[in-house]
C-alpha cells in the first residue's frame, strides 16, 4: 500500500503539489479560528450553588440547607456527580453534568429545582443562589484603577473603589462573553450606627427599635395623586 502512494505521487507531482497547497490553506485559516489561551479551562462542565447561612455550624447547615437542596436536585437527568461542602455559614454544592449538555440548559434545570428547595429550607436561614458563568480558570483580565498623574491627592482608595463598583464594573458587565467582575482591594463605602447602651437605657429605646427606625428611614415609596384629593376645575364663563 505505502509502493503504491509513492509511485502515485511521483508519477502526479502536479496533483499531489496542488493538495499540498491547499492542505497549507485550510490549516493556516484553522489556526486563525482556534481559540487559544494562555491558561486552558480544564474544569467540568458543572454548575455551583452557594448558600450563605450566617450563625450556623457545620453540621446544622448540612441538615438544613444542604441536604435539602441535594434532594431536590438528584432526580435533574445527565448528571454524573453531585458532591458539596458545608462550613460554618456556608453551603457549596457542585452539580457535575455530562460533558455535551449545554450549560445554560444545566443552570436552567437547577434553577428550577431551586424553588423547591427553598421551600425546604426553613425560613430566614438563607436564600440558594447559582455561581456564575464561569469558573477559577476563566478569569481573563486583570487592572488596576488609579488616579493620573497630579490627580493622586484628589482621589483617596474609598474612591477609586467606588467607581470600581458603581461605574467601570457596571460597564464591563455589559460587554459579550463577561461573566463576572471581581473587585478586590481598596476601601469599602459603608455606613456606621454606633449605638450607647447607657444612653439607650436612658431613653427607653432597645436595639430593635434601632434596626425598624434605619429600615424605615431606608425604603423607598412611590408617589402618586391621591384618589381623595378634589383637583380644581376651570370652566368658560
């Protein structure tokens, strides 16, 4: 079989030229659509979920959230592992699919088994959520926000994080294939209520009545024409 190749290709140099150029073609356009990274993604084709549970210990969120959501999900067809991790105050469970099933398909099913976990899960202790779509290998870019030259008085760490969070972030999240903007680093905007228990005694207020006033104090109400009110009405004379 291997005569018979070379003495073709000797006899059809021409042919076998022709081939060759071509075969030439086709790989330099492959190579121009080949994805390529710099660090490829080995992870599974998987799915998180996360449940936040503050104040409870390991073994209680293993009865109370993790369990729960691992029976409501272990019927979800194409799945092959189903593994999790509970600590204090957290929940981590890791759905591992076949290989060829979409995973937006995947989160789709999850999501809907969601619901009929949180009813299991007894209220208030925490609420499960999906990752997102992405993985501790997918991160592709890394950078730096700082003030220009003559400017680094003028803006403080508090600030550049804040329009980290509230303005390069919003804007990043709108771009085609992001799935999620990690920030880290700087100075986090917060707000402080410092409270004087002697004072609070004083005045016969408890720290209940603090947490109703700052939550009313906090909530937005739409404004509207009251059904009520008598609008004046002009007439010709």
């Amino acid at each position: 079989m291997l005569d018979r190749i070379i003495k073709f290709s000797i006899k059809n140099k021409i042919i076998i030229g022709l081939m060759t150029l071509l075969l030439i073609i086709w790989g330099a356009w492959s190579a121009t659509k080949l994805p390529i990274d710099a660090v490829p993604d080995i992870t599974n084709n998987q799915v998180q979920i996360f449940t936040t549970c503050p104040t409870l210990a390991g073994q209680e969120v293993e009865q109370l959230v993790t369990f729960p959501i691992e029976q409501s999900i272990a019927n979800v067809p194409k799945i092959e592992e189903i593994r999790s991790i509970s600590r204090f105050g957290l929940s981590v469970i890791t759905v591992v699919f076949e290989e060829e099933v979409d995973i937006y398909f995947a989160r789709q099913l999850i999501n809907e088994r969601l619901k009929e976990a949180v009813d299991k899960i007894p209220q208030g202790i925490g609420t499960p959520e999906m990752a997102p779509v992405s993985t501790g290998l997918g991160e592709v870019y890394q950078y730096i926000i700082h003030p220009k030259k003559g400017s680094e008085k003028k803006y403080n760490a508090k600030d550049l994080r804040t329009m980290q969070d509230w303005i390069v972030a919003r804007q990043l999240y709108g771009t085609p294939g992001i799935a999620e903007v990690n920030s880290f680093g700087g100075q986090l905007k917060q707000y402080e209520v410092a409270v004087n228990p002697d004072r609070l005694r004083a005045m016969g207020v408890s720290i209940p009545d603090i947490f109703t006033a700052l939550e009313k104090n906090n909530q937005n109400t739409g404004g509207h024409i009251s059904t009520k009110s008598q609008m004046p009405i002009l007439s010709e004379v």
